[in-house]
C-alpha cells in the first residue's frame, strides 16, 4: 500500500514539472505572460497599415496614399523621406518598395503597446535616370524598430502610431573576440560626393595599391549568395556551415567573403598561438577563430596593416571614392573604437561633380543587421538615424581612408 502511495506521489510530481516545463513556466521569464510575444488583432491590423503606408512614401502611391488620413501621411513622411531621399537626390530612381516586419517582442502598459520589429525594407530601383527601364537593381535592408500604438481602438480615422524608433546597429566590438579597441587617429573627410573622384582620387587608383590579384568579383558573388534569398537574414541557418556564428556577425562574414574558396580565396596567416594577435587571421574549425576573423577592431587592423590586400599609406579619400572589393568600417561613437565593417559589392558610375570629374556610388553588403546592394548614400542617412556621431574608416585596395561625419 505505502509503495503504491509512494509511486502516485512521483508521478504527480513528474505529472507537474512537465506541465511546468510545457507551459514555460519551469524556466520562464518572470515579466512575460501568456500571448505577451503575439500581437493583437487590432494592433497587427495597425501596424499592416502602417507598413503599407510607409511602402506607398516611397513610391509616392498616390493612389494608395490618398486612403491615409493627412495626420498619418505627415507621420510617415517624417520616417520616410529622409531615406527616400538617399536614392532620389543622388539619381536613383525608386520604381518599387515594400516593408515586411517581423514581430520580436512586444510588452503592454495601461496604454500602450511596444512592439519591437524587425523591418525588412525591399527596393526595386534604377542606377540612373538614364538607364533602361528593365535594368531594375534591388536593395535589402533590415532594420530593427520598436513601434509604440495604443492598447485600446480611438474613434478616428488614424493608424494613430504613437512613436517608431530606429534601434541602432549591433555592436561587433563587444562580440565573443574581445579587443583593446585602441585605434589610431586619422585626418576627418567629407562625406560629399561632390569632393569624390578629385584627379588625385583618380591618380591614386592609377598607381594601384597593394594586391591586385584580389578576386573582387568572385568575393562579390560569396557577399551576394549569402545575403539574399533563402541565405537573407542574421539567424544561424542563413550563414554558411562551415564558419562559426556569433552573437554579431559583420567581421564574421568579411572574413568569409575574403576566405572562402568561393568568394576571395584570400590565404590565412594563424597558427594556434598566435590566436589573439593583430597579425594573424584565420579560422581553426570546430568554431574558433583568431580574434581578426571575428572581431570589427581586431579585423581592421588585420586588413589594414597586414592582410597585403589594402595599401594603408595611401593619402585619404573620400567613402565615395571606395571601388568594389572595399571595406567600410564604422567607429559609432567617434571614440575610437571600431564597432562595425561592411563589404563594398559594386561601386557604380552616377555622374560627374562640379569640376567635371567622374564620380561612383558605392553599394554595401553586410551582416548584423543583414543588408544587400545598398547605396552608400542610403546607408549614411540610416546609420545616421542610429548613432548622432560616427567617424568611418575605409581600407580599398588602391589606398587608406578615413573621415568623420559632422
């Protein structure tokens, strides 16, 4: 009788802990409640038309546009323009847009509802005015939002969106390769592109840097595959198997691009004691790497003092001036610690400057966030948005640049 008693209260209790671990509760987040990560009908109907709205500010739909209330057209345009801008004022024009979203959390107060989104934004446009109408380029953008709508419908004609902040950008120098982050000062340049494609641009890119056996197209294509299509995204499953994955992954990926036998088949220099130092670059397997794989700082001064590829005595130029194969890297604060680095995919011709030099527009490609063949032009105006002060280093092959954005 005691053993049958006995085996009733164990099952009682796996009975439990089961149902606790099925309902999340075993090992829960004491904030969160049942259905707190789901939207609600009428907020998911809101933030549908919110993203709708957006898209049509883009194209300028006026059909589509004429359906919003004049409060949440001047709304959206704030959010919009500024971006629309990066395309149309330097000659792209913007035949087609749409904004899907991807919810991330969301937490309610008596009010109001955050809800934190990853946007992803999809331009179809033209390099030029001038180009044919079939010859449609298309950028890929995330960006991270935290939307803010009210709880509780309002008897009007409003999305009524309360507020929507632009998230900034991971931050790669806190990544799992740890770094001193001490990082030289160099003179600020202009991001006009105006000041790009000077004679001195154009001798500089004459005499050549440091490799030119650098297989930019075939790195080009690596940067492509693994950001768009079924590989577009910054979860584990859109990176390719064979490297590690980390909780940011920008420097990860450069150094995939540059690496892989698909992409720059650029040769490595680690051995397995030399794991931490600026002079050696690698992957081991098994997920580890040097420090210069997978670190933004650590990676800067790999490429630029090390690698062979990039010429770091060349005078400095202006970003605009950065052809394909490039690479762009951010110091977000201005504090002299790199925190981030983009691929430069293509760098496409969009005119002359006032002086009649020929000028180009450089297109990035990265990851964390994941980004595909965005303008450089674009890029600024959002990096912009997420951080007041930036100060961006660029290591081409032809030369060494460095400005600050004022």
């Amino acid at each position: 009788m005691r053993k049958k008693h006995y085996k009733s209260i164990v099952l009682a209790a796996a009975l439990t802990i089961s149902m606790l671990i099925v309902s999340g509760c075993y090992a829960g987040n004491a904030n969160s409640s049942p259905g707190s990560q789901t939207l609600q009908p009428a907020e998911r109907d809101r933030l549908n038309q919110y993203t709708t709205l957006l898209s049509a500010e883009y194209t300028q739909d006026a059909k589509t546009l004429s359906t919003f209330s004049d409060n949440d057209r001047e709304f959206a345009e704030r959010q919009v323009d500024p971006l629309r801008k990066g395309y149309i004022d330097y000659g792209m024009p913007i035949k087609k847009a749409q904004i899907t979203y991807k919810v991330e959390s969301v937490k309610r107060t008596a009010n109001t509802t955050f809800v934190r989104s990853l946007f992803t934004t999809t331009i179809d446009y033209l390099d030029s005015p001038s180009a044919s109408p079939n010859d449609i380029q298309q950028s890929l953008s995330d960006d991270l939002h935290e939307i803010q709508i009210p709880r509780f419908a309002t008897k009007n004609d409003n999305i009524d969106i309360l507020d929507d902040n632009l998230l900034p950008e991971s931050d790669d120098s806190s990544s799992e390769n740890p770094t001193d982050n001490n990082l030289d000062k160099d003179s600020p340049l202009s991001t006009d592109i105006n000041k790009a494609g000077s004679a001195l641009s154009q001798e500089l890119n004459r005499m050549a840097g440091a490799d030119w056996n650098f297989p930019v197209v075939q790195a080009s294509k690596y940067a492509k595959n693994w950001t768009t299509g079924q590989h577009y995204g910054d979860t584990k499953d859109k990176f390719n198997p064979k490297y590690p994955y980390y909780k940011n992954n920008c420097a990860n990926f450069i150094s995939q691009i540059l690496y892989d036998n698909e992409g720059g088949q650029v040769k490595r220099n680690v051995s397995l004691w030399d794991y931490k130092n600026d002079n050696a670059w690698g992957y081991y397997g098994f997920g580890k790497a040097t420090y210069t794989w997978g670190g933004a700082a650590n990676n800067y001064r790999y490429m630029r003092y090390y690698s062979g590829l990039y010429n770091p005595q060349r005078p400095a130029l202006t970003a605009y001036d950065l052809p394909q194969g490039s690479l762009l890297y951010g110091d977000w604060d201005s504090d002299a610690s790199i925190n981030h680095v983009a691929y430069i995919n293509r760098a496409v011709r969009t005119g002359f400057n006032p002086n009649g030099a020929m000028i180009f527009m450089p297109h990035i490609t990265q990851k964390s966030t994941c980004r595909y063949d965005v303008p450089l032009s674009e890029y600024f105006i959002i990096a912009k948005k997420e951080h007041k002060k930036i100060t961006w280093y660029g290591l081409s092959t032809g030369y060494h640049c460095t400005y600050q954005c004022k």
